[in-house]
C-alpha cells in the first residue's frame, strides 16, 4: 500500500479529512448563528482581534465588540422588516500554510426570504478567510468579502492574504 | 504533539470526519432518491417508524408506508405539471449524542424547475434531523421542518429534540 | 468496539471520509478555476483524454485542448456581457468502484450575477462524474450533464456508466 499524500498536509498535522471536516461543521455553526442574530455568540467564532473586510465598508471590522455591533444592527432591521436572512457557504476549497493557519476560499449565497414572500437569491459573494485553531477551536482571524455584482468594490486589504486568489 | 479532542466525540465513537463524511453521503442519497421519485427506496432511509414533520401538516407522517405514500402523491403532481424539484441540504451541523444518534441542523433548498422554463428557488427552510445508525447505516429517525416564508407555521413536535436549537 | 464498515470501501482502500474530503476539495478548486475562466488550469483537472459531455452539444468534448478552448470563449463571452457565472456542486454522492474510479453524482446550480445587477439562479443541472487519481491527484475522466429544464436533451454518451443513475 502506498503511502498517501494528498491526505496529509504535514507529517505532524491532523489527516487532510480531519480539516476539511471540522471546517465544514465551523461555517455550519457560524453561518447558524449569524442567521439567528446570536451576535455575540457569532463574534466569538472570530479571534479576540478578527477582522472582517466586507465589499462595501470604507475600513474593515475589527474585533469581537464591533463585529457583534454590526450583526445585531442588521438583524434588528430585517426583524423589523419581516425578512429572514440565510448565508450559504459552498465550494470551500481549504489549504493549510505551515504556520498552521487555513486559507479557505469559498463562494457565499446569501438567501433572503420575506414574511409571506418568495425566497431569493439577493447576493452572490465570494468569501476569503484566514482561519486559525484557539483552544482546539477554529475561529476566523480574517474575512474578505467581494460580491460578484459590484467586482468595482475591492475591500480594503485586512493582512497577510495571498495577492492571487482567484 | 497534542491529542486532537475537536475530531472525535467519545472516546469509542468514530472519528468526526468519518461521521461528517457518511452524514454528507447519506444526505446525498436521500435527496438524490426524494427528487427522482423513488417513493420506495426514500422512505426506506428512514427508520421503520421514522417521523417527518413538515411546515405544514396538521400532524407529522409517521411510518415508511405514509412516507413513501406522500412522495409517490407529489412526485406524481410535479410528473404532471412537467415540473422537476431538487432538495438542497447546506450548511449541515452534525452534534453527536450520548446516545449514539446524531443532531443535524442544515438549511435547505427546494430548486423547482419546469420543463423550457427557468429554475427557481421554490422554498427555503431549515430541517433538524435525528438520524441514528441501523445495520451500519444511517436513517432518520425523526425530521423536523420549518419555512422561511411562513415563520407562523411551527411543525407538531415529533419527538425528544432540543428546544433551543437555533 | 466494533468495526465500521461503512467507512471503508475496501479493504486496501483510503478511509471513506478521505476519499469525500478530496472529492469536496477537488471540486471547490475545480469550479473555483472555471469560474476565473483559467482555462488551461481547468483542462487539466480532466485525464488528458478527458471527456466532458455537455447537455446541448451534438457530440462530447474530447481533450484538455478543447476542454481548455470551450472554457476560453465562454469566459471571453460572459466577460464581455459583464456577468460572472459561478458553478456550485451540492448532494456530492460518492461511489467508489472496484477499478479505483469514483462514481460522483451531484447537483449543479450555474448563479449567474451582472454587474450592477440582480444574481439569478440560470441553471439548475445534474452532473455524472467518473474521477479517477494520477499522481496522487484526482482528475474527471468523464462528465455527463443534464439540464432539468431540458429532460429531452440526453447527452452522448461517453463511456462505462451505469445507465440507471438516478
């Protein structure tokens, strides 16, 4: 039996399956809690420091405090406006660096539902995170947000990102 | 180097990934059944006694002979109408239990799409499945689902799932 | 502790969850690729003689040169439109076969998204794959798509599949 490579990322690190897996389940959780206003809650699943660059803001998020700020005022206007919110991750292709950390590039729907109404799709995003494990926990250090209808709204740059992904 | 308590859930139980993995694939089968109409084959995914709450029954369908009976009923009107439906489960949280069976919360997508018209997203809700392994493989014990659209219509409960799931 | 069959496909063979954590891996790169219209980078992740049997040509795509070159006008085609496509795999079933292949059935949404524009879902498919592994990498060795808005359209057939996929 040969050995396998594509399975592993380093000799030391967990089996490439382990990864993916646990990745899978984070954004589940995330995107859970996101959807459900649990602002606090979802700010916790980024580091104490973690930044959020979305296409639109002149300056990225940053810290807990602020990233839960943000949630709780969206979800308060689409409470009040009958709308439920769901954030759909898929396509998420994972590459761990050698300092441990994940670079996982995946494309985000975001699905808006009206009291009542007819489910659509409102935006199409693709989604950069640099994800770091704290405590055996997996959190976002940094998010990069760009939407596919406005490829004019670069975020401003949060850190140590690769220039080329695609 | 550490042990890894993130990948397993009991010290006798199988890795997590190896859950996630068979999670995905069973979810795969199950839709790739319900949308080709094989009544028989979908149904047969649940337990003898499985239990589906829909949005929008007055009761939840119990038993493989009613589960079978309500799809063979809808495939038959979509059949009709020339209408093709896809389920899309995303999103998918897998909390494993004490008892051995398996908490999964996941979004999902109803994709309808008639014959020379354009897809469309029909319906999104969140299903909370209890699954649970039976000869080695994994049915749904019990199915809870909730729609976007009609936040109103709470499914009768079927069972002993957590309330506070999000 | 008893031992799972359900994990693994053979008894020499790679752990199951391995096997679907690739699979997901390869798909995100794959269609991540696509989308960024890298033409030759996306050919390659086909077998050299790969065949990809799309639901309105006449006849299936032989070979990453024209593989590469579809891929090339379709992209000049949507650049020049100002619209991105992105491509999203989901109900990802993974059958391995005793040759070493994998039988992959899934569901594609093709999300198309003007600039300045409303994302509409403008596809709803189902893709047949035949992944095989060179060098340690996973490649298609053949694609058959079909539209569900066009059940008339059967592509030509391109080889060893089971005719009875759902």
């Amino acid at each position: 039996m040969s050995v396998r490579t594509e399975g592993s990322v380093r000799p030391e690190s967990p089996p490439f399956a382990a990864v993916y897996a646990d990745v899978q389940q984070f954004y589940a959780r995330h995107m859970h809690l996101l959807d459900a206003g649990a602002a606090d809650e979802w700010a916790a699943t980024f580091t104490e420091d973690g930044v959020f660059a979305p296409p639109s803001a002149p300056e990225p998020i940053r810290g807990r405090a602020s990233l839960a700020a943000g949630v709780r005022e969206s979800f308060a206007k689409l409470t009040a406006a009958g709308e439920v919110h769901r954030h759909l991750l898929s396509m998420v292709a994972v590459e761990p660096r050698p300092d441990g950390s994940l670079l996982v590039r995946s494309y985000a729907q975001v699905i808006a539902t009206p009291r009542d109404g007819a489910a659509r799709l409102h935006l199409m995003c693709v989604c950069e995170d640099v994800l770091v494990r704290e405590d055996g926990e997996l959190r976002v250090r940094e998010r990069r947000v760009t939407r596919d209808d406005r490829p004019d709204l670069q975020p401003a740059s949060g850190g140590d990102r690769r220039a080329d992904a695609r």
